[in-house]
C-alpha cells in the first residue's frame, strides 16, 4: 500500500516523465477555538498535476499532504475502516497525512468521453446539504463543516460520457466499495444522534461492520442523461449502490443486545431542473429510494429495521435582485412512504438560508449559512468573511454555531461551536 | 508601489518606531510567565502509547521518579561501619523532612525490613532492630543484607562498599528546588572520614537541567551579542551599523520567547537553541540592508539621508523577503514532521521568530536609520573593492569562473561520501549526556552504575485476569524464568519482583537455608506467606511489586546503559520472549518504565529527523520554485544546503556523533538558514541580467558578483556561523554539538553557494537567470507597432473627410456591426487593482463563437489557484425578449450552477466592467440608448466622435446601472477609444479606455482595456493576447459539460 502510493505520488509529481505538465498547488491553514479553547490547527498543501499527451488524452493528478493538529478529529491511527483500501489516506504520524484525493486519465472521443480512475462526480442542484450528490461517499471527520469538495471521498470509478444531439448521457461503474467515512468513538465530531434509544442497563455488543468489498457484485452502477431545453437544465438519474450508511440491526438475545451495522443496497430513481427567471434562479431535486432501511420501535423480529421506500425533494429559489448580493433559499424534505412506527419522524424537513454579498469589487466576500431543522428546531449557523490580501492569497473569519437538543444532528454539536480563521495560498 | 510604500514608512516614522517599541515591551511582558519544561516526557506527546501506559503504571504501583543519594565509604567494612551507617539514618531522616520528598517513600537501609526466619515462622523486622553503634552491629547489619539478595545491587552495592537513599519527589515539576535542596543537604552534612556523598537520579537529572539550562543561557546570549555587535563593527564601523541591528534581534528575541509565553507553551532544554538562532537571522537581514545603505551613500555622496534608506530598502526588500519565507518553510517543516512537542514548538516559534525578525527589518530599521545622520561610509565604499571580506571572495569568484567544472567534480564527490554517510548514521541519546562528563550528577551517575544495578529502569508489567491471580505457581515461575532471562544481559543490573520476596519469606521459614531461597508450588502457602508478611509488617511495603488485589506485578529492571542502541537489542528480545511465553490466557506482560519511554522517544527521533529533512527540504524547494516560477531555479537554490547536509552525514560518521535530541534538529535549521545564500546568489544574477548583462556574459556578471553579495553573504555566515558557534561554548552537550554542526552546515552550504551555484549557473546556463520581468518590449514587437501606428495615422487622415457627416445612430450602426470575427480565441489577463495599489490578477483563456445571430462566449480561469478553473459560459439571444442564459463552473462545489442574468448592471466578477460590458464587448444593444453627437476630441492621437448615449427609460437605466455615456468612437475602425459613464443620478461613475488597438488577421482587436471607478478608486485593466480569429472554434467549448471539464 504504501510502496504503491509512493509511486503513484511519484508518478503524479512528474518525476517520471516529462512532457506538457502543469502543476498547480493550494497552501491552507486553518484554526479554531471552542468555548473550551483551541479546537484545531489544519495546515494543507495541495498539489494538482495535469498533463496533456496530444489534443486527446489527459492524466490528472492531485495529492494532498494534511497535518491536523491537535489528534482529535480521528484521534491515534485512524484504520478507516469504512474505506476499500486503496482509497484509503496514508497516515504518516497521528497528525499527519498524505492523501492521493485524484487520479484519473481522460480520453476525449469526439462524441464520447472517458474518465478513469479516483474521481469525484457531482450529481444534483442543491448547497449545503446533499441529496442527488451520492455517487462519491463524505468523510464527516468535521461533520459537514469542511467544504464538500475536500470531504468527499473520491472513488475509483469509470465514468463514460456520450453525447447526441438530444442531450448526454453518463454512464458510471463503481467499484471501489468505499462508504461514508465517520469518525470514530472520542473524536471531535463524533456523531452520536440522532439514534434510537436503547433498553437501559442491557448489555451492548456492537459488532463489527461488514463492508462489502467484492469486486463486480458490490459495485455501484450510476446513468444520468442530461438535456437543455427551453431554458430548463434537466437531468435524469439512477443509481443501483449501496447506501453509505451503515443500517443498524439490533438482535436482542437473553444475554444482551447485539448491534449489527450492515450496508444496505437501493436503487434509486432522480431527477433535476433549474432554470432562471429574471432575478430568480428555481433549482430543484427529486429522489425515490426504493429500499430505505429505516430504525423502527419494538419491532424484534425484523432487528429494529423496516424497509421503506423514500421520497426526497429539495426545491431552491436564488435570489440576485440587489448588486453584490446573492440570497438562496432551500427547502428538503424526505418522506418515508410506507406506514411503521419509525424512530424517525416520518416526514423530515431542513430548510436553508444563505445570504451573500461581496464588497470591494468581490475581494471581500461575507456569508451566512443558516441550515434549519424543522422537525426538531436544532440548526447550524454558519458566518464567513472572506478577504483577497493578493491574487493568491485569501484570508477567512468563520463562526460556527450549533443549537438544539442534544440527542439531535445538529444539536450534538452544541458543545463544537467554533470561531476561526485560514490562510489560503494558491500556487 | 514599494518606494511609495518605504517613503511612507520614514514619513511616519515616529509612528512605526512607537508601533515596534510598543510591541517589544507588550511581548516583554510577558516573559515573567514564562514556563519552564525539562522533564524528559516533554519530548513525548501527551497521548504517546509508552507515556500513557508508563503513568498507569506509575499510578498503579505508586512509582514516582527519585532522588538518589549514594553513600560510599572506602576500606575493608565499606559502608558497613557504625559512623556510616548512621549517616545513613540521619539523611534518611533529613529527607524526609525536605519539601516534596514523598516521607512515605524514602527507602534506605534505615527504612527497610528484614525477612528472618522465626522459631514460629517468620519476622519482618528493621535491619536497624540492633541500633548499629557498634562494629559488630554494622556487621550483623552487612550479613543481614548479604543473606537477603533482594537488597544487593539495589540498595547496597555487592561489595558492600556504598548504599544508596532513595528519595521520591511529589511534584515533578518542582524537582528543580528540590534538587538544589537535597545538593545543599548533602554539602552542608559533616562526612565521617572515607565517606563521600553523590546525588543522581531522575528527579536530580531533571531537577539539576533547569539551573544548568538557565546558567548556560545566562553565558550564552549576552556572549552571542557581544561577538555579533563586533561582527558589525567589523562590517560597518559605524554606531549605527553596529547598534541598530541589535535592537532587531531584541525585537525579535523578546518578541518571539513573549509570545511564547503568552501561549504557554514551555521553554524546554532545546528551546535554548532558539535565541541564538534568531540572533544569527534579525542579524542577516540587517547586514544585507546597511550594506545596500552604504553602497547607495557611497555611489551618490550628495543623496538624502531617507532617500538612500528608501533605495536600500528598495533594493534588499525583495531578497530578504525570499530569504525569509523560504527559512521560515524550513521551520515549518520543522513544526510539521516533528514528533516531539519540543521539537514541533521549537519549528514554530523560530518560523514565528523569522517573520518578526523580517517585519522589524522591513519597517522599524528604515524608520530607526533615518533618525542618524547621513554619513557616507567611507569604510564600505573605499574598501568594497580591496578590504579582506571583499579581496577573499573575488578571489573567490576568479576561481570558480576558471574552474566551474573542477567545483561541480568536488561537489559530486561530496554528494557521495554524504550519502554513504547519511546510511551509516547512528541513532542514539542517553538523558543524562545532556550534561558535561564534568558534572558532579553526570559523575554521580556514573559513579553508580558501576556500583549498583543501574540509574534506569524498566517496568515489566504482569497482569493476571483476575484478583489474586498471582498467587498462582505457574505465574510465579514463569516470572522468576523471566528474571533470569532478563539478567542474562549485559546491560542489566538486576531485577527486583514479588518472587524474590517471597522466595526470601520460605527461606525464612526454612531456618534460613540457603537452598529453600526458592518459589513454592503451592497456591495455597503462597497466600500464606503474604498474610504472615502482612501480619508482622506494613502491608505496603510491597506497593512498588504488586498491587493491592495481587493482580498485578511489576518486575522492576535495574539498566546500567540506557543508551538506545544498547537497549534496542534487550527491548527486542524481552518483547520475543513475552510473546512466546506469556501468551497464555489470562497471562499479560508489558514492557513500560522510563527507560522504555526513553526508547521510544530516541526511536521516534530518527524516523522525525529523517522525515523534517525531507519535509523542510520539500518545502524549501516549493517555496523556492514560487519565489523565482522555476524549478529549476528552485533546485538550484537547493543544491548547496542539500550537499551541506549531506556533508555533516559524512562528518558525524567520521567523528562518532549520533542522531540524537540536539543534533536531529540540526537539518532543519541548516536549510532554512544556508538557503538563504543561494537565494541572495541567484537574485542578484537575475538582478545583475535585468541590469545590463546578457547571455554569454554569465562569467564577467558572477565577477561582479562577489565583491558586494559575496562580502554581504560572507558577513551574514560570520553573523550566523558565530552565533552557532556560541553554542559551541555551550555545557550542554546537544546544544554544544547541535551548535557545532549547524555552523558546519550552514559555512558549507555558504561555501557551496557560491562556488557550486555560480558553477553551475556557467555551466548550464539556465533560463530563468535571463528571463525578464514579462513584457512585450522586444525590438521586433516595437517596430511592428510603430508600422502599424502609422498605418492607422494614414488610414484616419482619408476617412475622416467621409465620416464628418454622418449621423449618431448611423455612427453606432457602424460600431455595432463592426466586424469582430465569426469566431476568436484569445487569453485575457485581468488585473484587478483597488485604491491602494493593491493587486489582483486572473489569467483566463476565452472563446467567442456566432451561432447564427446568437452569440455564445466562454472563459476560463487558468490562474490564480484559488479561482483556477472557474467557467463562465453565457448565451446571448439576438431576440431581446428572451433572457441570456448564464451558467458559472464553481470547481470548489465541482457544480455548473445556472445564474441570473438581469442584473446587466452587476459588475463582473469583480471587475469594473459590468456583465453587459464583457458581453457587449464595445457593441452596445441600440434598443438600449439613444445617441447625441455632441462633438470631437482627439484620443491617443486620433480626432473622435463624442457620442453621449441617454438610456430610453429609467427601467433600462436602472438595469444598466447608467444614467449616461459619453463616448469617443474613432472613425477609422469603428471602435470607442475612451468612454465616460454616470451613474443614474448623474453622478461621475467610471471611465473606459480602448488602447493598443491593432488589427489581429486583419480584425481591428483592442488589446487592453482600462476601466476606473471613480468613486470607489478601483481600477482594471483587461490585457489580451494570443488573439486568433483565424483557427475555428469547435462548437463544444460551449457546452456546460466542457465548463466542468475546462481547458
């Protein structure tokens, strides 16, 4: 494993071969406090090589080196587990990583196009919470703080583009196994709601998750056609995959109570439209899972689960009427369509606000990011500043607070409220 | 920009230097709260396995780290004689009355019990039961302990001729004090004849390291101050030359070690080492900037005071800049691949250090040297061409011109003997080589473990699964076989358990008898023999053994060498033997204690030394292709510190001398230090081509090279080298040695930066020496824009009789069909500058295609990173009833995100054009105004046409953003050359100009345009090139799926 990633990095950073290379790199270090005080130090350092052989074929590389400080986001030797192994990050020292995020070669058939190799592909419409974008799985080491496209985890795939006159359409194999990554028992971010209630008192085993890992049978498949008409961006899509969260069976037994984490398959069904209307932008999303494997109350002879089918939506208006401002507003909703008494609420709603503007000919940028949990009432309030001291370097203020219960997705985190600030250096 | 900004810097002088003092006196501060760390578990992170497991156990069987006062007496009784002994007793006594001494646990032959066998069993009793006032008493005493072979070797040495006290401290932190109290106890104690004292131990290492660090400090600083002010005095031979960089390093060292304090974080033994580091960097840049202050007042006598410091600074801002951020890489390379906290702390607050140390010179040294007055300085200008400095390195420089390839040879030939070196390094450290062999705790140490069974201990931890487990037989015997095992090295002293107890307590019952020293098989007696134990004795006297519930053992190892490379083998060994015998279930043991925790942390110095060299090297180099866009120069930079380090490989194999706590850091330093030489080297170079020299010339420009970088790089080695070699006086060994090595490091990558860079410079040639700052100034690109200035004067002249009487609207027809090509590829550089001067730039490439009467126009952001492959792609409908379509490529979201077109007015990413000015591209939408010619005004030498343009309603004002336009369309090409706009209350917004207008295959094609906001003072200036109306443009550039997949 590692003599392999040492090749590739060496292969990727050119040493190998020469020819029409370009290297681009991002220098970044970020810190923040708690109420309790320091809370981490992150310091990144990106390197994106992309090479051209011929008008055709193109090989792309990005490596990322990390060292996070202090160990509490994935404390010790974090074995990443949920990953396939080639996906998985080299850990240098408890602290610091090196982490191969791309690779991929392309090849440009006039009316086709192929991409292959460890890749990161987007699906849907929607900001700061995710509905059609499933294809890659999230690393939720900083819960969904770190922007997605450092968080998600790129798989190694095959993804094979045609295009006709009526529209494209996208063809993806996925094999490599790897399922949303979450950090383990004493982290920083470690995600402990919302989750049924167990029987006081009974002891617990919890065993290990199984993550499937064959080869052609575990693989994921994915087609998504695309098409532009009348001022509508339309897509249409499905994916057969495996969801990457882990279903968890509860087997009560007279001597306790076992949990077992399985990986569950589901087809899934999706649609997108955006289109503009003057001032307004209408984005949308709609998903059907077919197999949804929800908790349930007292239901011992199915371990705790029920299988569903879920409809999800997300509808989002964006709204640029007054200059240097930009105004969204989204709202998601999953509701589960079969009747059963569900740890869940049957019908669970976010709503998100996020509001924009930029001063000084965009060179300050300041945000606020408001995600809402209706059912609930626990949120995330999100504010940003973001200065351009040069061309490469950008300087961010954040806050992060979290409210709500604590047995809630957001209220867990009542305690991580955060203050910060990063230093980002484009290369 | 930089003059303006280093003339503001005088002019507010007073300013600046309160802001500098102010800061100096704020971190100063708060330096009494600084606190100091000398445990050697401050080289551990906190959360390490071995230091975690090594506190349980230390919790468990309530070991603490001790205090170690030896008392030897010579002749035939050795200790064993009654003044002795109750030496012995009085200092026990002493002890424990001593603050932070645990009274509880301080053991010595006073203190400790006999296991004697009775009529009815067995006695635990006082080897003092007979008060030794006698001979005889001291001798019974003597047979005592002999018979007892728990004690020999750990209490009392075999020969009897010395015994220790072993006193455990309370608080580690206040070991220092406690050290100091237990030295003047046994200083201030009257010895009987023959007897002498010695005073060792962990807590006494760690105690004594505290003053030893603050006496050696105390010597050092000022001693590096005083040879760096005569380095400067040597250099400048002014007053202020030699006093005002001082007062940087001051700046600099209180700055640096004050905001250390405030963050609490500790000053460990390495920490030393920092100051003396600073001193030799705030010196350097110092150095650099009166050497180029002198030459300025030397090549213009008549020149002003701040007009030469401007010039100076102007000159050395650029290079000490570089050298700055690629030392303060090295640094953070430091921080970044070091494991121990020390280490990492140490990276950071000398790259912390740097960055004050360049701010101080960068700001509070011009406003300091404009408070002297100006003298020329005879000194440097009348001897910058024949004094010694300057003599040694032309003479220098003529060498390697005549020799470049000799230099490479030698170079190579050190490359090899360095890697043949750095794979025969050792990695080894021993705490107590900290102090000079001298020491008295050094000697006492020494003293004995000759004596005893060794100043270092191993814990091996057994653990049985359940209470009382060790009552077992099998477990007894498997621990006794293991002792034996243990003591089979060499290194070990003895080894002291529960079985020796009670193997002691059946001999007892079996009349003492020298064959019943042995285990019993029978789980029952043994519980036996602990109750009878506990029933004559204190039940905690085996704490340190066992723990209460008997679940838990500790075999305590006596090590005489704790050198790692003698303790890698052992550690080896007894780990193999763990597992091959203790894998029973039910059955554990572990290795812990401090000599473990000192392994693990020697062994992590190896692998962190070799991965901070690779990481710092990485960095530099990194920071170095940034600084000079090269790699190769980049590389370059790095070839002398990258031999140097290897050269010290080569050196520490020949002489002996060991990766350890001092000199591991050495590399990270050295390169963030001897790069700085390469980078004055290879800035110059460029400086020099920019000035004047040209390809060829490679060899008379390295000439000149050497009287003024060179003698200015030469006093910097001094500056730096001195202050390394300070530490050489150090009594601290690594700091002593981490000294020494890094003033070798950093004069070979000094030597090697100029001989082996200039050498290769003439050997190879390489390009970015010669490359300008970018512009289009070449001979050939100016001819051709005079012929093609005049060409357009001609052409004007005979137009210009045809367009006098047209009328406005016929004229903007005339402009909006203008022919701007089906298609065009092009780049366009964006800079972006706000009232200040400050600057952004984009760099993006374009494309723009007709599709019928629809246009369709995309662009690609290829720089900076941050924006890099941002796609913006529009759709703009000839039907103006239909919306354009816009779409914009986030790569950060990796999401083609549709966006809102009505806003015509928004100004475009940042820029002063709004979308409907990059769209329109200088061909306004009719529909949208209505023209006015009001006149003609010659632009760029052109007579134009002033058209003022009126929107047709408030509405389409409104959306424009405009209440007027003012232009000047030239008759010739059909093209606004300068263009006035108002706000839509009439107010002076922003004004556009069209310049370096010229056909491109045979298209009249601006090359940039100008725009400035006059009420915010912004300022763009768009820049195209490689404009191509000739090479189609396929129609999938304007596809959203290329926005994703860009360029």
């Amino acid at each position: 494993m590692r003599g392999f990633f040492t090749l590739v990095f060496l292969f990727s950073t050119g040493i190998l071969h020469a020819g029409e290379l370009e290297t681009t790199g991002i220098i970044a270090t970020d810190h923040s406090w708690s109420k309790d005080g320091y809370q981490k130090s992150k310091f990144t350092a990106l390197i994106e090589n992309a090479q051209n052989f011929g008008a055709n074929v193109s090989f792309t590389s990005i490596v990322r080196a990390q060292f996070i400080g202090p160990d509490s986001l994935e404390p010790g030797q974090f074995q990443q587990p949920s990953l396939a192994p080639l996906s998985r990050r080299l850990n240098i020292s408890n602290s610091l990583e090196l982490e191969l995020r791309e690779l991929y070669l392309d090849i440009d058939l006039r009316k086709a196009h192929l991409r292959l190799g460890k890749q990161q592909i987007v699906w849907g419409q929607t900001d700061g919470l995710k509905l059609l974008d499933l294809i890659n799985p999230q690393d939720f080491r900083e819960f969904i703080l770190e922007d997605f496209d450092n968080s998600r985890i790129p798989t190694w795939m095959v993804n094979f583009e045609m295009f006709f006159d009526e529209g494209d359409l996208q063809l993806l194999w996925i094999p490599d196994t790897s399922m949303h990554s979450l950090p383990g028992p004493g982290s920083t971010y470690e995600i402990t709601a919302p989750f049924a209630s167990l029987p006081p008192g009974a002891p617990i085993q919890v065993n290990p998750v199984d993550r499937p890992n064959r080869l052609i049978k575990d693989s994921d498949v994915g087609l998504r056609f695309t098409l532009f008409r009348a001022g509508w961006d339309i897509t249409l899509n499905y994916l057969y995959h495996y969801d990457d969260f882990p279903v968890v069976h509860a087997l009560l037994q007279p001597s306790g109570i076992t949990l077992m984490p399985k990986y569950e398959r589901t087809h899934t069904f999706g649609a997108s439209a955006s289109n503009a209307f003057g001032e307004f932008v209408l984005r949308s999303e709609f998903v059907i899972n077919t197999d949804k494997y929800v908790n349930v109350l007292d239901s011992p002879n199915t371990q705790g689960i029920y299988k569903s089918s879920e409809l999800a939506y997300a509808l989002g208006v964006d709204w640029s009427g007054l200059t240097d401002t930009f105004v969204s507003v989204q709202v998601f909703q999953s509701r589960l369509l079969d009747e059963a008494r569900y740890t869940r609420d049957k019908t669970d709603t976010n709503i998100t606000l996020l509001l924009r503007r930029n001063f000084l000919n965009e060179s300050l940028s300041t945000q606020i990011l408001w995600l809402y949990h209706l059912n609930k009432h626990d949120n995330l309030l999100r504010i940003g500043a973001t200065y351009e001291l040069t061309s490469t370097l950008q300087i961010s203020v954040y806050g992060d607070i979290f409210s709500g219960g604590a047995d809630e997705l957001f209220g867990q985190f009542g305690s991580r409220d955060q203050i910060g600030f990063k230093l980002q250096l484009g290369i | 920009m930089i003059k303006t900004i280093f003339q503001q810097v005088l002019k507010f002088r007073i300013l600046f230097l309160i802001a500098g003092t102010s800061g100096i006196i704020v971190a100063g501060s708060f330096l009494p709260t600084l606190t100091r760390d000398t445990t050697s578990d401050a080289f551990i992170p906190e959360d390490n396995p071995a230091r975690v497991y090594r506190e349980q156990v230390k919790e468990t069987f309530g070991l603490a780290d001790p205090i170690v006062i030896a008392v030897f007496q010579e002749g035939e009784h050795g200790v064993f004689t009654p003044d002795a002994l109750q030496l012995v007793e009085t200092l026990t006594l002493k002890l424990q009355d001593l603050p932070n001494i645990d009274p509880e646990r301080v053991v010595s032959l006073a203190t400790e019990k006999n296991i004697v066998g009775r009529e009815f069993g067995m006695n635990v009793e006082p080897f003092y039961e007979n008060y030794p006032d006698t001979q005889e008493a001291a001798q019974a005493i003597w047979e005592a302990v002999g018979d007892f072979p728990l004690y020999l070797g750990s209490l009392v040495a075999r020969d009897g001729s010395a015994t220790l006290i072993v006193a455990e401290v309370l608080n580690e932190q206040e070991s220092e004090s406690t050290y100091a109290a237990v030295t003047q106890l046994a200083n201030q104690t009257i010895l009987p004849n023959g007897v002498s004292l010695h005073v060792a131990g962990e807590a006494s290492i760690t105690g004594y390291m505290g003053t030893y660090i603050d006496s050696d400090a105390q010597k050092l600083n000022p001693l590096a101050g005083v040879i760096i002010t005569i380095i400067l005095f040597l250099a400048f031979r002014t007053l202020a030359g030699a006093l005002l960089p001082n007062l940087i390093v001051v700046a600099t060292v209180v700055g640096t070690v004050g905001i250390m304090a405030a963050s609490g974080v500790s000053f460990f033994v390495i920490t030393n080492g920092m100051p003396v580091v600073l001193i030799g960097i705030a010196v350097a840049d110092s150095i650099h900037i009166f050497t180029a202050y002198y030459e300025s007042l030397g090549k213009h006598p008549d020149i002003e005071n701040n007009d030469a410091i401007v010039e100076a600074m102007c000159e050395m801002w650029r290079p000490i800049t570089l050298t700055s951020l690629t030392t303060i890489a090295g640094f953070m390379g430091m921080y970044i691949s070091s494991v121990q906290p020390p280490m990492q702390f140490m990276g950071l607050f000398t790259a912390l250090g740097v960055a004050i140390a360049w701010a101080y010179s960068m700001l509070f040294l011009p406003a300091a040297m404009s408070l002297f007055r100006a003298k020329p300085n005879s000194y440097v200008a009348r001897t910058k061409a024949n004094d010694f400095a300057s003599r040694l390195m032309s003479r220098l420089g003529t060498m390697v011109i005549k020799k470049p390839g000799l230099i490479v040879y030698l170079a190579a030939s050190l490359v090899l003997a360095g890697i043949f070196g750095a794979m025969n390094i050792k990695v080894d450290d021993r705490r107590i080589d900290v102090f000079n062999k001298k020491e008295p705790v050094y000697q006492a140490d020494k003293i004995i473990n000759e004596h005893f069974d060794g100043t270092s201990v191993f814990d091996i931890v057994i653990e049985t699964d359940k209470v009382e487990g060790l009552f077992n037989p099998e477990y007894l015997k498997k621990m006794e076989a293991f002792q034996t095992e243990i003591e089979r090295h060499a290194i070990v002293g003895g080894t002291t358990s529960i079985v020796d107890y009670l193997k002691q307590m059946n001999r007892s019952l079996n009349e003492g008898k020298p064959e019943e020293y042995r285990l019993v098989d029978d789980e029952l007696l043994i519980a036996q023999l602990f109750l009878l134990y506990t029933a004559s004795a204190d039940p905690t006297d085996f704490e340190e053994e066992v723990d209460y519930d008997y679940q838990k053992a500790n075999i305590r190892v006596g090590i005489k060498d704790s050198s790692y490379r003698k303790i890698k083998p052992v550690i080896a060994a007894l780990n193999l033997y763990i597992e091959e015998t203790f894998n029973e279930p039910g059955l554990k043991a572990t290795l812990s204690g401090r000599a473990m925790v000192t392994y693990e942390w020697v062994d992590s110095v190896g692998v962190s030394h070799f991965n901070s060299v690779l990481v710092s090297l990485g960095l530099v180099l990194l920071m170095a292709c940034v600084v000079f866009r090269s790699v190769v120069a980049g590389l370059l930079s790095l070839a002398p510190v990258a031999i140097s380090i290897l050269f010290v490989y080569a050196v520490m194999v020949v002489f002996g001398i060991d990766i350890g706590i001092g000199t591991s850091m050495f590399a990270s330093v050295a390169i963030g230090l001897g790069v700085d030489f390469a980078i004055h080297t290879i800035d110059r170079a460029r400086t020099l081509f920019e000035e004047g020299y040209t390809k060829g010339e490679e060899s008379r420009l390295i000439h000149s090279l050497f009287p003024s970088t060179g003698r200015a790089l030469f006093f910097n080695l001094l500056a730096i080298a001195c202050g390394f070699g300070v530490l050489i006086s150090s009594d601290v060994v690594p700091l002593m040695r981490f000294g020494a090595i890094v003033a070798l490091s950093v004069g070979t990558a000094f030597i090697f930066s100029l001989t082996l860079l200039p050498a290769l410079i003439i050997l190879l040639k390489p390009g970015f020496i010669y490359r300008q700052k970018k512009s289009d100034g070449l001979p050939g690109n100016a001819v051709a824009g005079l012929m093609v200035l005049a060409s357009i004067g001609l052409s004007g002249l005979s137009k210009q009789m045809q367009a006098d009487d047209l009328s406005a609207l016929e004229i903007m027809t005339r402009v909006v069909t203008r022919n701007d090509g089906a298609y065009v590829s092009r780049n366009l550089k964006m800079e972006l500058i706000d009232r200040r001067g400050k600057t952004r730039i984009r760099e993006t490439r374009g494309f723009r295609k007709y599709f019928g009467q629809d246009k369709r126009t995309v662009l690609f952001y290829i720089s900076p990173a941050n924006v890099k492959d941002t796609g913006f792609l529009t759709y703009d409908y000839k039907d103006t009833n239909l919306d354009d379509d816009q779409w914009l490529y986030l790569p950060a979201a990796r999401k083609i995100r549709r966006i809102s077109s009505s806003d015509r007015g928004d100004y475009f990413l940042g820029t002063d054009l709004s979308y409907e000015d990059i769209k329109n591209e200088n061909k306004p939408n009719l529909a949208d105004y209505t023209y006015a010619i009001t006149g003609d005004e010659v632009i760029d030498g052109v007579k134009c046409f002033v058209l003022e343009a009126t929107p047709v309603s408030d509405k389409v004002a409104r959306e424009l953003g405009y209440g007027r336009v003012v232009s000047r369309i030239d008759p010739n090409i059909w093209m606004a050359r300068k263009s006035e706009f108002w706000d839509i209350k009439g107010n002076p917004l922003k004004f556009v100009l069209n310049k370096d207008i010229r056909q491109v295959d045979g298209i009249w094609t601006s090359h940039e345009i100008y725009a400035e906001n006059l009420k915010t003072g912004h300022k763009t200036r768009f820049s195209f090139s490689e404009i191509d109306y000739l090479t189609p443009v396929n129609d999938s550039w304007f596809e959203t799926r290329q926005l994703k997949r860009g360029l």
